[in-house]
C-alpha cells in the first residue's frame, strides 16, 4: 500500500525556492586566469555557490558583478606585482594555457607537484 504524504506549506516553497544545482568547471589544482583581470591563480577550494559576505559582494562594481548562483573559487593568486588569495566566480575564469607554474609562498603547503599544467594535492589535505 502506498500512503501519500503531505507537506507544510514552509516544506512546499523550500522544494520550489532550492537553489540550481551548479557543475564546477575546475578542479583542486588547475591553473585558471581571470577573463577580466590580469591574475591566475591555482584552485585550492571550490564553494557550489557563493559563500562570502554581503559586503564583499555589494563591494563589486554593479556591472560587472557575477551572480550568486554558480560555483564561486578560491584561488591561490599572482598577478604582475604580487601574490595573495583571490575568491572569484566560475563566470570570470577560464583555463591558463600557458603551462606556467603559478608563484605563491602557499602552493607548497597545499601542493607537491605540477605537471602538465595543474597541481597535485598533497595526500594529507586529500579526502
């Protein structure tokens, strides 16, 4: 026999009002470059959708701001002058074709090889 259940009205809208389920393009260890900026970085870590605060986000130019909706990366970063810790949306990324290492003191924490254009994780942080 089969019961049919029932669900609160809260239970319906949340099934209605469940955010799309998004496919990260890159994985831990590529190498990507912004499409906007002048950085590439290294993928240390991907959130399935934007997990920062408000006031990072409201901090973007409303024009060029990327929506909430899509995988969002943190990125071990260098540009021209400097390295640091970059957090962009998967909208803004494409593939580095350059088959250059990237330059940062944390790679060798996180990472213990490169080859053929991407990062190995080192088997402690792996799960």
């Amino acid at each position: 026999m089969i019961k049919s259940i029932a669900f609160s009205p809260d239970q319906q809208a949340a099934s209605r009002t469940a955010p799309a389920i998004s496919h990260a393009r890159f994985a831990i260890g590529a190498v990507v470059r912004h499409r906007l900026f002048e950085f590439r970085g290294v993928v240390f870590d991907v959130d399935p959708t934007f997990a920062n605060s408000q006031e990072w986000y409201d901090a973007i130019p409303e024009d060029i701001r990327p929506a909430k909706d899509q995988p969002f990366y943190h990125l071990l970063a260098e540009n021209a002058d400097s390295n640091y810790v970059a957090y962009v949306s998967q909208q803004n990324l494409e593939p580095d074709e350059s088959d250059e290492p990237i330059d940062h003191p944390a790679i060798a924490g996180l990472f213990d090889g490169y080859e053929d254009g991407r990062y190995s994780l080192r088997r402690e942080h792996r799960h």
